[in-house]
C-alpha cells in the first residue's frame, strides 16, 4: 500500500491564501489563476499512483477543487467523507482512496468546533490505521494533545499518524509534544530509516512533514521518502512524503 501525504497550499504555488486575508485582500487571491498548480499537483498524482491520497490546506468549494474532486473520481480515487462545516471555503486535510480498497472511516478525534476538526481525516484499512493530519502552527496544543490520545488509544495497533505537523524547532511547545508522542512507544520513521533531521519538507527549510508509526506497522513499512518535485518547481510550499507499507 503507498500513501502520499502532501500539502497543496491551496493550490496557490508559493503565495499564500492568509496572508491575503491578513491584508484584506481575499478577493485578490480568489481571482488569481491555480490552474497550472492544480494540473501539476493532478499530474504527479497520476504518475506516483498512490493506494491513499491525503492532501493538507485543499480549499473546498471552489470551482478548481470540484473539478480536482471530479478529475480523482474519474481516474479511480473516491473521496473519504469529510466532517459538515458551515465555511465557505475552508481549508482542510483531505484524503482520496483508490476504489477497488475497501475502508472503515473512524471517528474524528478532534472535536472542537472551530475549523481544526477539519485539519484530520482517519480511515482503517484493513488492520492499517491511517491518521492524516495537518497540526495547526498556532494555538495547537490541545489539538496535539487529542492526537497523542488517540496514538495511546491505538498504539498497540497497526497505525501511521501523517502529515504536516508543523514541528522542528527545540524549545518549543510543539516540539515538546512531538517528543511527548514519541515516549509513547511512537515511532519517527524518517529518522528510524536513518535518514537525516535536517532534510527539508517546506520551503524554508525545516522538515514538518512526518511519518509517526507503532512498532506493530512500522517492521512492514517498505520504503519512505521525501519528494520535493513540486516545492522545487514552485507548486506548493512543501515536498511530498510517500511511504509503501
């Protein structure tokens, strides 16, 4: 099975949809051209053919994204049911899976009712736990605390927590849940493979992006890598990680 976890930015290469909101200047970025990025991201899908398709920061409810949507579906990729919303455009965490794997959609374990429950998607597919995620970078704490408990509740099982968790630094409050997780008997896979800190997953420069798995799914994971195709060549802001299990 080959998971591919990327964050799409919105499908806006390298500009970003907040800081357009920051400035007030929403529309500006509405009206920006994403075509060539959505085509691009579309394409190296089709190329990698992943089993599970997890996308971070996808904004729904757009013309592109239905049209994305419908582009997956046709090449074989049905859309995991996400959690109602009354946003107009969120931005949310994603996950398309091939048609011919059949799955049991889990209980989200983030129950807030601000937008964060919108930055996970869990399925199970067959013994395999699959927990997409995008950690938010500010006021994430009990975010990652709802996490961790999930990991404990589930450690004993086949299970890989991936995405971008926005976490590298030392000293800081999402480091130290991310240590946290590990001392729950978590495994980093990238850094359990041998593979170094410092490879990069966003732009500028700090690896967010992870693979976290039991030791129970771990001594099946084949291969993990990190792909930075589309951050070189300016369509999202991170590289791809692909795991085969």
């Amino acid at each position: 099975m080959r998971i591919l976890s990327l964050n799409i930015n919105n499908f806006g290469g390298l500009k970003n949809k907040e800081q357009y909101k920051r400035t007030g200047q929403l529309q500006k970025w509405n009206n920006l051209n994403k075509t060539n990025v959505a085509t691009a991201i579309f394409t190296y899908i089709q190329q990698e053919i992943p089993d599970i398709v997890i996308l971070h920061e996808f904004e729904m409810n757009t013309g592109l994204s239905n049209q994305f949507i419908k582009s997956l579906n046709d090449i074989g990729y049905g859309i995991i049911p996400y959690d109602e919303n009354k946003f107009k455009n969120p931005s949310i965490t994603i996950m398309f899976v091939r048609k011919e794997w059949l799955y049991e959609k889990l209980d989200n374990p983030h129950k807030s009712k601000t937008g964060k429950i919108l930055r996970a998607s869990v399925i199970k597919v067959a013994d395999c736990i699959i927990y997409g995620v995008h950690v938010p970078l500010k006021n994430g704490m009990v975010f990652w605390d709802e996490l961790i408990d999930f990991y404990k509740i589930h450690r004993e099982e086949k299970i890989v927590i991936i995405g971008d968790l926005n976490v590298y630094d030392l000293g800081t409050k999402q480091k130290q849940k991310y240590l946290e997780l590990l001392k729950s008997n978590a495994i980093d896979a990238w850094r359990e493979k041998g593979n170094p800190n410092s490879t990069k997953t966003h732009i500028a420069g700090r690896r967010l992006d992870y693979a976290i798995m039991s030791p129970t799914l771990y001594k099946y994971l084949n291969s993990i890598r990190i792909d930075p195709y589309l951050m070189n060549y300016g369509k999202t802001d991170h590289a791809a990680l692909i795991i085969e299990i």
